[in-house]
C-alpha cells in the first residue's frame, strides 16, 4: 500500500470508515464511549498531519493570486453567513438546532475539501495554501457570526472558556508544532525522515477521525431523528445554494475555472469535524443536541459531494 494507493482511494476509505463507525456507534455503546474519548487525539493528530503538508515558509507566494483570495474570502465570510442566517431562520426556537447548524455551517472545511477539490477538476493547490487563512479568519469570526444571529441567545449558548480551550489545543498547538517541525527540517535530517513520515497519516488520520466523530454521535442522531428533522431542508438548501454563491464570487473576480471551482467547493464544504469540540463544549442542556446537529450536516455533506464531483465540474467555467 503506497501512499499515491491512500489518496487514490480515500474517498472509498472515508465511507468505508463511515459505515463502520455507524455500525459500531449503533450497536455498542462501551466502543461509542471509547470513539468520543478519541475524537479530540484523533483531530489534534489529522490537524498536524494536514499542517506539515502546508509550505507556511512560503505562503507569500500563495498568496500572489489576490483575486482568487479575495473571491474565496468574499464567498465564504460574507456571502455564506448571510445566506446561513437566512436558511437558519426557522431554527430560532431551538437554541440547540440553532447554535449547532451555526457552528458547522459557518466555519469552512480546512481538511478534505482539498481532496474534494482535486477530485472535482478544481485547483486544490490555491485551497490549501488558503488553508491557514481561512482557519484564522473563521475562528476570529464565528464569535461575531454568532453574536448577530444568535442575539440575547448568545450569553446562554457560548461559553468563551471552552472555545478557546478548544481552539488552543485543535488549532494553535498542532498549527505551531507543523511550522516548528518545518523550519526544522530545513537544518535537519531526523526531522526531514520524521516530516516525510508524517506524509502519509493524512487519510489515515481523516479516516481516523471520521469513526471516532461518527461512531461517538450516531446513537444519538439515531435517538433524536425527529427532533433533528428540522434541520434536514437548512443544510439541503445550503448544498444548493452555497456552490452557486461560490461561482457567483468567482465570476465577479473573473478566475478561471480551477479556482472558480475551488472557490465553489471551499463556500460549500464545512468545517464539520473541528468544529464537533466546540459543540460538545457548549452547556449542558443544548450540548448533546447541538452535537447531533453537527453529524446530520457532516451526513449529508458527505453525500452532497459525491454530487458536487459531477455538477461543479459542469457548471463552474470560470472566465
């Protein structure tokens, strides 16, 4: 099994671990127990494998392309939060619905929507160079996200505690320990073998993660089908129309069709596995449904990009 094997075949690997995860998440509750205790290892381990694979020492040339940038910031931190306060709306008199459909729905996919991307004829290259970006932009602005559409809800939902716990431990050490082990590398040989290692975790480390996420919360997305329901036009609606708010933002910055197609993939994809630990960290009485609300996105993402690897393509031409 080769590395070129893993990345050729992980789409396949991820819904394999997915099923699996769901036939154990529903049929024992001792390994649903042992998959929530492995989520937050499992995605400080992905998030520095994804990190090591970013050329932060060179990130000044990713960012050369300005308008594919600023199309990708347009579409995700300006167009995406007005269509998710929109589509969220009719989940105002459930806090738990709501804050869950808002965490996930405004935070873009910083992991396997490179793969995505690649598969569905985008250039992958420009979203993960973006990556580090599009991380800090959306941890400094979900609490201003969810401070307007949340409202007088706000003070009961988040606790600040828990997130920045949550965003030191999943993001900044991970992110802190990729660019040490980068410069590294540069004066040292060990690091270099080490660094190469780490080369090929990232897809067994998503896959990794998907079954403890999954395997943990599928009981309880199960559990509360009917109360989730709710929930199942929001993110629908939100697999129609974000892509095409991509383009649209891609067509105003008038990109060619890798990036255009990228910009489309990155506005609909989320940041669903990250985000889980800041559900889970919300209190008490909303934590369970608000992680639950987390899944059923990741769910019906999942399915939403098998469709997007044929419709993108077809439709994203770019200028």
């Amino acid at each position: 099994m080769s590395r070129d094997w893993l990345e050729h075949h992980q789409i396949g690997l991820y819904f394999v671990a997915v099923a699996i995860a769901a036939v154990v998440g529903l049929t024992s509750e001792g390994m649903a127990d042992l998959a929530a205790m492995a989520i937050t290892p499992a995605i400080v381990v992905l998030m520095y494998a994804m990190f090591l694979q970013i050329p932060f020492l060179e990130l000044r040339q990713a960012f050369a392309n300005r308008r594919f940038v600023g199309a990708l910031l347009l579409a995700n931190f300006v167009l995406v939060p007005l269509l998710v306060w929109l589509l969220t709306l009719p989940l105002s008199a459930n806090e738990a619905l709501l804050a869950g459909a808002l965490l996930v729905l405004l935070t873009p996919c910083i992991d396997y929507v490179v793969v995505f991307t690649h598969l569905g004829k985008g250039d992958s290259r420009l979203v993960l160079a973006a990556t580090p970006l599009l991380l800090l932009l959306q941890l400094l602005m979900l609490p201003v996200y969810l401070q307007l559409m949340l409202g007088t809800q706000v003070d009961t939902v988040i606790a600040i505690r828990p997130f920045a716990e949550a965003f030191l431990l999943l993001i900044v050490a991970p992110l802190v320990l990729a660019v040490a082990t980068e410069l590294g590398a540069s004066r040292s040989a060990a690091v270099r073998i080490w660094s190469a290692g780490w080369a090929w975790l990232p897809v067994p480390a998503m896959a990794m993660v998907l079954v403890a996420v999954i395997g943990s919360q599928i009981a309880a997305v199960a559990r509360q089908l009917e109360v989730l329901a709710p929930l199942l036009p929001v993110y629908a609606m939100f697999m129609l129309l974000a892509p095409a708010l991509g383009a649209f933002s891609a067509r105003l910055f008038r990109l060619a069709a890798p990036a255009a197609r990228a910009v489309a993939f990155s506005s609909s994809t989320r940041n669903s596995l990250v985000v889980l630990p800041l559900a889970l960290a919300l209190p008490e009485p909303i934590r369970g449904l608000a992680a639950a609300a987390v899944i059923t996105q990741t769910l019906v993402e999942l399915v939403g990009e098998l469709i997007y690897l044929r419709t993108i393509p077809a439709l994203v031409r770019g200028n």
